[in-house]
C-alpha cells in the first residue's frame, strides 16, 4: 500500500454525488485531454448552473477528482450509458476510489451491517466509525466539530442518491447491471465489497 493510499483525504463534504454535472463533465472529457483543460473548457462552455466562477470551479475539481479514479473503461461506460443505476454505481464507486475513509466506511459499516441483517443506519454508526478511526488516524482526529457534521451529512446524502440507502436509512441491496459488475470485477474485484448485497468474485489465480 502505497503512501497516498494510508493517508485519509477528508475533502468530500462538497453537494452530494453530482451525477447530472458528472454525466456532463464526462461527456465533455476528450482522450488525451488533462482534467484541468476539461474544467476549464467546462467553465468556459457554462456547462455548470453555479453563479460563481470560484464555486463552480470548486465543484469541478470535486467532480473531477472523482471521474479521475474510474478506470478507462469505466469512464467510457459512464459517459455514454443513459442507464440511472449504471451511473449512481459508477459515481459510488468512484468516491470510494477516490476517498479512503468513504471506502472504508462502505466495506466496514455497510457491508458488514447488511451481512448481519442490521439494516437501520443511524447516524451514530457514523459516529462511531468516526471515532474508531481518529483514534489512530491524525487525518480525521483533526477535523473540527462541524466538519464531522458536514461530512456525515454529506456521506448520507451520497449514499441516498447512489441507491444503497433509503430515504429513512435503511441499507438497501445494491444493483449493478451484469456489464458493470464484470467491469468491477475485471479491473479490481475487491471493490465489488463497496455495495451492499454483491458478492465478491475474486479471480482464482
């Protein structure tokens, strides 16, 4: 595991999982062209509704630094599907990539309470998680009162808009279109545990 991997990246607590702006930002995306050539030509083009420069700017590079953790394919796939469920799962699974500490919390609380039947999700599995991990971990034990509150609120959010939780907070089974899940599945099978009720299909090697 590499350095950049260990540390927790705690930059999230930004709207929720932007899929309409993500779709544009992707299709907007050209091959062989650098992110920052793509925010800026998206801010030039007005693709985003923000009125000012600096927030939209701030979302793009949110939008972006998420896009920027799905593979190739997966991004092709995520700019060309019109299927809603194809996108919620792409954009989940590429804030996982894209957030230690949101990956972690979808295998370690998510998961493990959906295999145990323990399907409420209050906001003191939150809490607790969050405790858990600054205990060891600077990168979230220096985080202020509030921008606990933002992130939980956030990382709520995101989770009701990719499907895998409910509007009261229950974890609902997660679907994946049977292209999606071999595309998981071919590029990294682990990450397959980043949505509640699919196995885990982990190549014999």
């Amino acid at each position: 595991m590499n350095k950049a991997k260990q540390t927790y990246r705690m930059s999230f607590g930004l709207g929720g999982l932007f899929i309409n702006e993500s779709v544009d930002v992707a299709r907007l995306h050209v091959s062989g062209e650098t992110w920052e050539e793509t925010i800026a030509r998206a801010i030039e083009e007005g693709i985003m509704s923000l009125p000012k420069s600096a927030s939209q700017r701030r979302t793009l590079r949110e939008i972006v630094n998420r896009l920027s953790a799905l593979n190739e394919a997966e991004l092709a796939l995520f700019a060309e599907t019109d299927d809603r469920t194809e996108q919620q799962a792409l954009l989940w699974l590429a804030a996982c990539r894209a957030y230690r500490f949101v990956a972690e919390f979808a295998v370690e609380v998510l998961r493990e309470r959906y295999l145990s039947y323990r399907l409420d999700l209050s906001l003191e599995a939150f809490d607790i998680f969050w405790e858990e991990k600054a205990e060891w971990h600077s990168d979230v034990a220096d985080n202020s009162k509030s921008t606990r509150l933002k992130l939980r609120q956030v990382l709520y959010r995101m989770m009701r808009e990719a499907d895998i939780l409910s509007a009261d907070d229950k974890i609902q089974t997660a679907y994946l279109t049977s292209r999606l899940k071999s595309l998981i599945a071919e590029h990294r099978a682990s990450d397959l545990a980043f949505f509640p009720g699919v196995s885990v299909e982990v190549a014999s090697i």
